[in-house]
C-alpha cells in the first residue's frame, strides 16, 4: 500500500491559504513537548478512522515519519482515502523553522525503549551468572525482538512503552510559538 506523503514547508502553505487537518499521533506527553502549530493530537493506539471518514484530505504528522506512515496505511486499509503523511515528521517541520508550540520536555519513545531494552540485557545476563543460566534466554529473546523490529519497522516494546501513564500526560505548553511569524510563511518563488 503506497502511502503519499507531503514536504513541511508545502504543508505549511497550504495551512496559510486553508483549513486543514493535521494530526500528530505521538504519545500526549511527546505532543505536549512540541508540535507542529497546526496540529492536533490524536495518538497512534487510539486511531479510529471512522473519526476520520468523509474528511477531504487528513495530514499525518509524528517525529520523524515512521508512526505517521503507519498510521496512514491504517486508515487507508479503513477506506479513508485522502491521507498523506508529512516527510520527516515533527523534526523536519521544526527544522524547516515553520512554527512550533514548546511545553515540557520528555522523553522520546525510542529513548524509553534502548534503556529498557538495555537494562533488561544485562539483568538476563547478570542473573545467568548469578542464579542459573537459563536466565541468558532472556537476553536472547530481547535481542530478537530487537532484531525483529529493525527489520519490520514496528516494535512491540515502543507500542508498550506509549501505553505507560508516563506518557498518557500532556505537560503544558507554551501558547506563543518557538518559531518567528515569519518563519510561517515560506519564501516567495
């Protein structure tokens, strides 16, 4: 399924000329760290495209492009037909120095997963050692999962991460954007 996608600078001349929707489907705490200023946030595990149905065009924003793309084929697969996943996600917009709303920071997803993933290793390892061998299966079965990851794109443990409290809350954000007004608007061609 071929999932068309939209650079952040154009995104943003269209926001300038008309309404669009934009949704952003990080965690609420990742959204509430920044986001695009157009964007609204609707995570990933809560979905529903039928929330969606009869929308003219849906725009799919998250950090980096990876969740927006799966998020796209999600509803593509529902019947929504116009959606489009922004390139590069919330790091290229803010890169493009197109406007940003600035909260509390927190700590990405990805982040949570390498240190959970990590210190799971080396507690499998350190209980191998340290009360039977058996225990190395659990560093085995982390290093296969994050094998497995790498290779389909989708991770099991980050999906678990995005369900922890930690990460249900919205820290409070800045009303201003972290961008100039004229950063909005893109150069004239």
């Amino acid at each position: 399924m071929s999932v068309s996608t939209i650079a952040p600078r154009e995104l943003a001349e269209r926001c300038a000329k008309e309404t669009v929707e934009i949704i952003d489907v990080r965690t609420p705490a990742e959204f509430g760290e920044v986001h695009a200023t157009y964007a609204r946030n609707v995570p990933l595990d809560r979905l529903d495209p039928k929330a969606f149905a009869g929308k003219a065009c849906v725009f799919v924003i998250c950090k980096s492009g990876g969740r927006g793309k799966m998020a796209c084929e999600k509803l593509l697969a529902a019947g929504i037909a116009n959606v489009v996943n922004v390139e590069g996600g919330t790091s290229a917009w803010e890169a493009a120095g197109l406007p940003v709303v600035r909260g509390k920071k927190a700590m990405s997803i990805e982040r949570q997963v390498r240190i959970t993933a990590g210190l799971l290793v080396v507690l499998g390892g350190a209980l191998a050692l340290a009360v039977h061998p058996y225990f190395v299966g659990l560093s085995i079965f982390l290093g296969a999962g994050l094998a497995f990851a790498g290779i389909t794109d989708s991770c099991a443990m980050g999906m678990l991460m995005a369900k922890m409290p930690w990460n249900q809350r919205t820290p409070t954000c800045a009303t201003t954007p972290a961008a100039p007004a004229s950063a909005a608007a893109p150069p004239s061609r």
